[in-house]
C-alpha cells in the first residue's frame, strides 16, 4: 500500500499485491487514513474481502471500479463522500457490511450493495443511517421506493450503445438485447432479495414485489414484455427452496402452470422435487372432491 501524507492525516494513494482479504490500517506513521485516493484499487483482480477502517471518510473517484472478484466490502458507521463511479464493474460485490451495525437486519449487507451495483444509488449507501437503528427503518424507506422506481422502469432505460469501429444494425441490436436482458435479470433478482428479507416491509410494497414476479413468469400478465425462466428457481439460486415458496406466495402455482413448473425443475433439489408433488397432490384431491359432488 502506497499512502500520500498531509498535515494532519494521510490517504491511500494505491494498492499493488496479490492479497485476497485486506484490511486497510487506520494509521499510517501515526496520522488516521481518511481517503482512499482516486483509482486506488482501480482493475485490481485479487481482493476478495476488503474492510476500511473507522477513519476512512472519503473514497475518491474510480476507487474500486472494475475490482471484479470483490464480494464484501466493510465501511465504517459514519458519513462517507463519495466520488465518480467508485463502484463501477463490480459485478461480484454482494454484501456490504456496517462496522458497529445494530441495525439488526440480516438483509442489509445485500441491500446496501444492490443499492450500488444495480440500483446505482451510491447514496443509498450511507452507512450512518443504514446500520443505525434509530434511522433504519427511514433507511428501508428509501431504499424499497428506489426498488419500486426500478421495477417501473423500461428495461432499456438508460441503454447507450457503445461504438467500436464498423457496426451495423445487427450489432446494435445485440448490444440492446445484452443490455435489457441484463437488467430482467437484476429485477428479477432484487425482487426476490427484497422478500427474502422481508424486515420493515409494507404490505403495499410487498404486493407490489408478489406482482410484478406473478406477471413475469411464464404465461404472467407480463410475460410477452419479459419472462422470468424457471431456471432461474434451480439454476441462479442454486436449488434454494426459499425462492420457490416466494413464487407459490404470489399465487402462481395453479394446476395449470403446476405441470410447466415440474418440467423444468424435473432434476431440482429432493426437497423442491417434494414441494411440488405436495401442490400436484392437493390439486388430485380437490379435483377428486369436485368429481364427487358432480356424482
């Protein structure tokens, strides 16, 4: 680590190694890090697990941008000013932790770093009012009416097309059909975190979430526009049951789209396997009890 002094404190100016899980010292010959310096850890491909230390107040421009294999990122309690697309490329950061966080939601971590990577809302990460639990609540506020805006929003909303050399129609049209599918698969995946979590959730947000991933999956109000594939239930969340309860609560699972749920998810989990044949079972026995009443 190469740190810059100044006269009462010093920055990290950058970083060059090979280390997986760094933690950032709060002195530097005696002077807090109060910065990390613009680009410092710009492309850099090997941390993994990266924690700032409590006196960290500032984070320069292009700080972590393209830092593609971070997953965690730890950042004091207070207020931090950011820069210019600090956040930029890291496709991989999943969770942000609080330092001191008695906010007590174990969503949180992945809340706050969906509000920078997918949301794009690097104000949402305030870790000052997010991990405190006199402000937290507000804090989820904000944040599921951010959620809500994006889920509103045209798929491609926002979409530049990028122009290398010769291209033609055929290019911009893959660039456009990247760029939408990309943004299905984060709104999909939000909604489904969001009630994976379902700490200070309103009632009417929660309708909000249970529609929009009714209407989007396969024969959904909304599927023409953009299908959530069942592949997602075994293949993006790796089998975890949870995902698939959160689609039987939105009132999907019915005997006609029962059969199209048992096709795709043929060689899921045992327990999805027994999930499904419980909805198959009770649909026999409620058609059986009709049957009988007709005799």
């Amino acid at each position: 680590m190469k740190f810059q002094k100044r006269e009462t404190s010093c920055f990290l100016e950058s970083y060059q190694g090979n280390d997986s899980n760094i933690t950032i010292p709060a002195y530097n010959e005696a002077l807090p890090v109060t910065k990390i310096g613009a680009k410092a850890f710009l492309s850099c491909k090997s941390v993994v697990h990266l924690t700032l230390p409590e006196t960290i107040e500032e984070i320069g421009d292009w700080a972590f941008a393209h830092m593609k294999n971070l997953k965690t990122l730890t950042l004091p309690a207070h207020p931090i000013t950011y820069g210019k697309n600090v956040f930029l490329d890291c496709i991989n950061l999943s969770e942000i932790h609080i330092l001191q966080d008695n906010s007590k939601n174990s969503g949180l971590p992945y809340f706050l770093a969906s509000s920078v990577t997918m949301l794009k809302k690097p104000s949402l990460c305030s870790p000052e009012r997010a991990g405190n639990s006199q402000h937290h609540m507000n804090w989820m506020e904000d944040y599921d009416k951010t959620l809500i805006q994006f889920l509103s929003e045209p798929d491609n909303m926002g979409f530049e097309p990028v122009f290398i050399g010769w291209f033609s129609v055929e290019d911009l049209d893959s660039q456009t059909q990247r760029f939408t599918g990309k943004r299905q698969q984060e709104k999909t995946f939000l909604a489904f975190q969001r009630l994976l979590y379902p700490d200070f959730l309103a009632d009417s947000t929660r309708k909000i979430l249970y529609d929009y991933l009714a209407d989007h999956m396969p024969e959904g109000a909304q599927a023409q526009e953009h299908t959530i594939p069942f592949s997602m239930l075994c293949n993006e969340f790796r089998d975890d049951i949870r995902y698939l309860k959160i689609v039987a609560d939105t009132g999907y699972i019915t005997a006609r789209t029962l059969p199209l749920l048992q096709k795709e998810l043929q060689n899921a989990a045992p327990e999805i396997i027994a999930f499904l044949l419980r909805y198959q079972q009770n649909f026999t026995n409620s058609m059986d009890f009709f049957s009988g009443l007709s005799l």
